[in-house]
C-alpha cells in the first residue's frame, strides 16, 4: 500500500510540475495549458479511486503506518478532488491532525479550497487564483487583519512570506480593516467573444446607475456589496458591446466568481 500511494503522490504532480511554466510560455487560455489541465484532472479522478478506497477501508494512515510520501499522498488527493469529495473527507482529516495522523497546515489549506468552492470567504488565505495574464489574485478572506494570527496557529508561514514563494514580486499589508465583513463579493474575469481575449475597461454599474468597478488590463474584476442591498442587479458595459445584466440572488452566499462574455453591437 505504501509503494500504491507513493506512486500516487509522484503522479499528482506530474502535471503539476509543469503548470508554471506551460502558462507562462503559452498562456492561460493557449491550447497546451487547457490540454495540460485536462491530463491533469483526468488523473487527479484516477487517483481519487485509488486513495477513497484506501480511506474508505483503513482511515487516514500516518507517516508511521506507511512514509511521509505515502501520507502526503493522502492529502494532495482529496485538496485536488471535486468538492463532493473534499467535503467526504474533511472531517476524517480534521480528526487524523488530532490523532497526529495528518498536518494542520494541509487541513487549513483544505479548509479553504472547499471554502472557497462553496462561495465562502477563506480563513487562512491559501487560495490563489491566476487571471488570464498570468497575474496572482488572493481569493477573499475572513477577518483578513488576523489572516496571519491564524495562520502562524496552524504552521504556515505570514501572507508575505506565502507570496514570495510565487515570484510576482507581490508587496502585501495585512490590512487594518475587514472590508468583506457583511459584504457580497462578486468577482471574475470578462472576454470578448469575437476573439476571446480579455477585455478591460468594462464599466460594472450598481443600483441608480452608480459605478460600482471597472475590469483591468486582464479582464479581472472585483465588486464589493452590502449584504444590506439585498437582491439587487449588475451592469456590464462596454461601448461598441451589448451590455450584459448579472442578478445578485443568493445573499447566503459569500464570493461569487463569475467568467463574463460581452458581444460586439
């Protein structure tokens, strides 16, 4: 079993090794980089069997029970399963760190990637998320003046010192203020259908025609709204572009991420 899970650890990041630098040479949205993810979530599913019917039958082995690699392999799985599968097993990691079976660092980063695939602020500020040019955004995190009180709790290194590992050359404050507290963020990406290349300076509008954002040089975008607002619609506009209509309706739910198209008039 140990050998079957050590395997399993080396392919997860077969693809994985080779991410960086595919999307630097061709482009997020290049043929090869969307190739390469395709392989990529072909044999995270594969190893998803092999490591749910390990879990399944024996529970979360330790380092001990098998090698670090082996143990490690456990993790990297189910962070990199679809959510219905992360949410199965997240209480069977949370209790192997209590057994010592498993790291707090990886279940905080757990923690967060199914946070933020259910719309949910992060908590330790793990999750980063690539526009289409390549550049770094940090996915929205709770109470983000303590983000590194509670990730210095769990192991993991401060905010700044977790980007410099990504060398985009990022300066990052802790801020002072928690500006998503009791707000709707909705954020994403907008491109054009003629070509289907980012487009920037779409002028995002609120209620009573307020300007509430713009997309950037990347097509990115990030709306910050009072939960208070309630229900309430968005306005995409581009001149020479129809303008696209989103409507806010679930106020449960914390971040939506939206990919936008706008046509040509």
């Amino acid at each position: 079993m140990t050998l079957v899970l050590e395997n399993v650890a080396v392919n997860d990041q077969k693809y994985r090794a080779v991410w960086d630098s595919t999307m630097q040479k061709y482009g997020i949205n290049s043929p090869e980089f969307i190739g390469l993810l395709k392989k990529m979530n072909f044999q995270d599913s594969l190893n998803m069997i092999v490591v749910g019917n390990i879990l399944d039958k024996y529970g979360w082995l330790s380092k001990e029970q098998t090698s670090q690699d082996a143990n490690d392999a456990l993790f990297l799985v189910i962070q990199h399963a679809t959510l219905p599968s992360q949410l199965k097993y997240l209480s069977l990691m949370k209790q192997a760190v209590a057994e010592k079976k498993a790291k707090a660092t990886d279940y905080a980063l757990l923690v967060d990637r199914t946070n933020m695939f259910q719309g949910k602020l992060q908590v330790y500020g793990s999750q980063i998320n690539y526009d289409s040019k390549g550049k770094l955004h940090i996915f929205p995190t709770l109470d983000e003046p303590n983000v590194d009180k509670r990730r210095k709790s769990v192991g993991l290194p401060s905010m700044q010192e977790y980007l410099n590992l990504f060398n985009q050359n990022i300066s990052y404050a802790v801020p002072k203020t928690d500006k998503y507290k009791n707000k709707i963020v909705v954020q994403g990406s907008i491109i054009d259908k003629n070509n289907n290349q980012p487009l920037p300076d779409v002028r995002i509008y609120s209620a009573n025609n307020k300007l509430s954002g713009m997309s950037d040089s990347s097509g990115f975008f990030q709306i910050i709204i009072e939960k208070k607002d309630g229900v309430l619609p968005l306005y995409f506009k581009k001149n020479k572009f129809e303008p696209l209509k989103y409507k806010i309706e679930d106020l449960e739910k914390q971040v939506t991420d939206l990919q936008l198209i706008l046509a040509e008039q």
